[in-house]
C-alpha cells in the first residue's frame, strides 16, 4: 500500500492486507507511519541530518517524514508490527488525489517528478523500484512522492527496471490523449496499473507508429515483448549482473523528460466551460459584488478547508486560499481544472485540483474496493462552495432539490454557500437547450424550502447587477 496519507479509519483498515515485505503504511492515534524492513532503513540512512532522506526531505523530493526516536513508539510500534523494527513517520497530507482524478499536466508533472528523483537517487546509487504513478501526490498544487519503501539500492544502474510500469502510468496515458483524444478517467479507472505496450500500439494505426514520437516508446517496445514471449527468458544471473554505469539510463530519462513535457505543453484546452467567466452575462460589477459576498462571509467565519465543487478556472478557490483556507478545487470539465493547475504553477496557493464528476464520483477500487478510497469519503470541507452549481446538477445531472441537498450536507462538516440562478439565466437557459422545461417550479423559494430539511438559513444576499442570489447556510444537526 502506497498511499501516505489515506485517512486513518481507511489506513487501520486496510494496512494488514498490505503487507509488502519491504514496508507498509498505518495509521496510529491519527499519525501516519510506515513500517519499513532493516535494508530499506540502511539505504534511507537513519536519523541523522546527512542521511539521504533527510536530503530528499530538504530537496523537496518526497513528503516530509522522519525516523521515529521516540523511546515509546520504539518499544509499541515493532510489538504491534511484528517483523519490522525500524519505522517512519509522514507528513499527514490533505486531500488524496489519484490519477484519475488529474489534469494532462499534473499527469505529466507527477511523471516529470518521479524522474527528478530517479536521477537524483542515481546520483546516490539508488533507484526506485516502482514507477506507478499512485507513488505521487499534490500538495498545495505541487507533486511530491511519498512511498519511501520504493527506494532501493539495485544491482544494476545502467538500467531502470521500473521503466515499462512509468510508461504504463505516465507516457502511454499522454500520448492517447494527445494523439487519440482519450481522457485520463477513461484510461485509468477500467485499469488500475495502466495499459501494456501492446495494447497502447493496437490504439494507434501502423503509420502513427512509424512515427518518431511512437517508434522508440511504443512500437519497438511491442515489437520486442512479442519476440520476448517467444525466445527463451534472460537468465537472472545476467539481470543482476552488477553494472554501475548510470549513463545510458541518465540519458533515457533525460529524453523521457522532455517528451513528456512536450506532450503537456501541446495539449490545448477546449473544454465547454473552460471559457465561463467570458460567457456568462454578469452585468458589469456583479462579479466583483460575488466575489466581495463570498470573501466577507469566509472572513467572519474562517474556515480551515474549503470544497469547490463546480470551480471552473479557480478564482473562488484563490480568495478561499487568500483567507487561509486550504482548498480542493473540483470540476467535471478537465480543460478548466487544467487551466487552474496551469495557473498554480505560476502562483501557487494551498489548492489540490481534481478532474470529477459529482453525478458520476470515483468510486472506491483496488483490492475490497478499499485500495483506493471513494471520493465522497477523501472529501470535504468545513466550507463548501456551490457557486454556480445547482443548475448543472439539476438539468446535466438529473438531480432533484432534495438529492442535491442530501450530496451537499454530505460534503460539508459546516457551512455551504449556494448560489441560486433562476431559469431565464443565459448559462440556465445554455444547458435547457433541446431539452424539455421541468423546472418552472424551480423558484428562489422552493430553493430554500428544500434546503431547510438540512440547513440553517444563516443569510440570503441578492448579487447586485445580476438576478442570482446567495444563499449562506449552515449544516443542522443530524
């Protein structure tokens, strides 16, 4: 189990279904922890400050973790782990994000990240032993790796051999998307571990894969797994040959490096509500008048997480962030979440983007449906923001009030700000097109009597210059 900082109910569920000889992940009294063998302790280094984990931590590299020294946790932690005697202690991180759940560029980022550390754990004659992209996580908009029992000391240098699973995770996924217009949901929710060589050549046509920027990654590599099944398998004794020159696997990854950068740098934006902020008719001010609505009400009630279903390019979740809150930044529409991600990379803020679905979330996966937790259950905040929301739940998503109300209680531990459009809206009347018109009973009015089964009306404020209205409510009691 990879995952640093699942929340502790999922760790202390799962971590014994988990137990990779070389180290698992748990969590005690709220803590993260992971169990590590004697040799994963030996390369890591111990406690000291001129440890090679001490400078992957200072380097930025992998999540902040040390090794615990405290005399308590020494003599409980190998009693209730028996068979490890030597333990770290993470960072805990806020939200978990998985693949599926990124843009084309955080994709390419995490991959341009596990490459940094390769090289860099080159440089120390080490490497890792994994290339998974579930390895990576995003913290306040930047990756960083967090399975610290991946890092190995191999007996071979001049090659990688968690090169094919990368591909699998990181390459393949771009080079769909850029070439064949899949999306990355689409590629990693049917499979966990990415797709092989062969089935990524069979998306393509044979001239595409005479192409240079198929040639070396794809076709050859399928060309070659099939005349591997055939001959007869390498020995093992040549496999762990010792050989320690690091410059042909340097040189691949520097190639690797920037073909993947390259993708996330070609990849344009188009998506249908990427462009919102231009096309919805706000009368002059009335943005500023929201936005001046929203900030007031987080200043008064200062929350430490923010939720922002439906963010479009983020500008809500910035004044979130601005007021101190750590935010996740949700949307359906991928090219707006990559437009944000795009942004943080330029002015980073204490923002986790996610590409998702709230009438479709991810769903729980991996082994018991437990590996990898549900989005409504890694969620939520004790703000959520529904800005300009409620008519795609209700018209793209088919929701009534009443559901759209339960999903919202659901997601917030205590406030929500609902921002009501009445249906001759242009954005309203924009998703009514060749449809029928269900919602004339869909008033101001029948608005807040549905949410009043869950919330405390706290105040009601009309956004000046438009018809919208704001709605700042407080969860009840269950």
């Amino acid at each position: 189990m990879s995952d640093v900082a699942t929340s502790s109910a999922a760790a202390g569920r799962v971590a014994g279904s988990f137990r990779d000889p070389s180290g698992y992940v748990f969590a005690r009294n709220g803590r993260i922890f992971r169990a590590i063998d004697e040799q994963c302790g030996e390369v890591l280094g111990g406690p000291d400050g001129a440890s090679l984990l001490a400078k992957l931590v200072a380097e930025k590299l992998v999540v902040r973790t040390e090794f615990v020294t405290d005399d308590a946790l020494q003599t409980t932690l190998p009693a209730e782990h028996p068979g490890f005697c030597r333990f770290l202690e993470h960072e805990r991180l806020w939200p978990i994000t998985y693949p599926y759940e990124w843009s084309v560029s955080m994709l390419a980022d995490a991959g341009l990240h596990t490459i940094d550390l390769q090289l860099r754990l080159l440089a120390e004659g080490c490497a890792l032993k994994d290339g998974t992209a579930y390895n990576i996580q995003f913290v306040r908009g930047r990756p960083t790796f967090i399975d610290l029992s991946s890092i190995e000391r191999p007996q071979r240098l001049d090659l990688w051999f968690a090169l094919g699973q990368f591909s699998q995770m990181f390459l393949f996924p771009l080079l769909l998307c850029r070439r064949s217009g899949w999306d990355l949901r689409s590629y990693f929710l049917a499979n966990l571990g990415g797709r092989g060589v062969e089935q990524v050549a069979g998306g393509f046509g044979w001239f595409q894969r005479l192409r240079p920027g198929l040639l070396l990654d794809v076709t050859l590599p399928a060309i070659l797994t099939r005349w591997a099944d055939k001959a007869s398998k390498m020995s093992r004794e040549v496999l762990e040959k010792p050989r320690r020159n690091t410059g042909p696997q340097i040189a691949n990854l520097r190639r690797l490096r920037k073909k993947l950068a390259r993708l996330a740098a070609g990849y344009k934006p188009r998506g249908v509500w990427s462009d919102y902020t231009q096309i919805c008719n706000y009368e002059e001010g009335a943005e500023r008048a929201k936005k001046e609505l929203v900030k007031r009400f987080l200043e008064e009630t200062r929350p430490r997480q923010v939720l922002d279903l439906g963010c479009n390019t983020g500008d809500y979740s910035r004044l979130a962030a601005e007021c101190g809150a750590e935010v996740i930044a949700a949307d359906a529409d991928h090219d707006a979440v990559e437009l944000l991600y795009r942004r943080l990379r330029q002015t980073p803020a204490a923002i986790t983007p996610m590409v998702v679905d709230l009438c479709n979330p991810s769903p729980g996966l991996g082994f018991m449906n437990r590996e990898r937790m549900p989005f409504l259950e890694r969620v939520g905040g004790d703000c959520v923001f529904a800005l300009a929301l409620l008519h795609h739940l209700l018209v793209s998503g088919n929701l009534s009030l009443g559901a759209v109300c339960e999903l919202l209680w659901t997601l917030t531990r205590r406030d929500l700000i609902l921002e009501y459009i009445p249906t001759d809206d242009n954005m309203f009347q924009r998703l009514m097109k060749f449809r029928v018109n269900l919602f004339e009973g869909l008033t101001l009015a029948a608005a807040r009597e549905a949410f009043s089964q869950r919330f405390q009306l706290l105040k009601e404020e009309p956004i000046a210059g438009s018809k919208r209205t704001l709605l700042f409510l407080r969860k009840a009691a269950v």
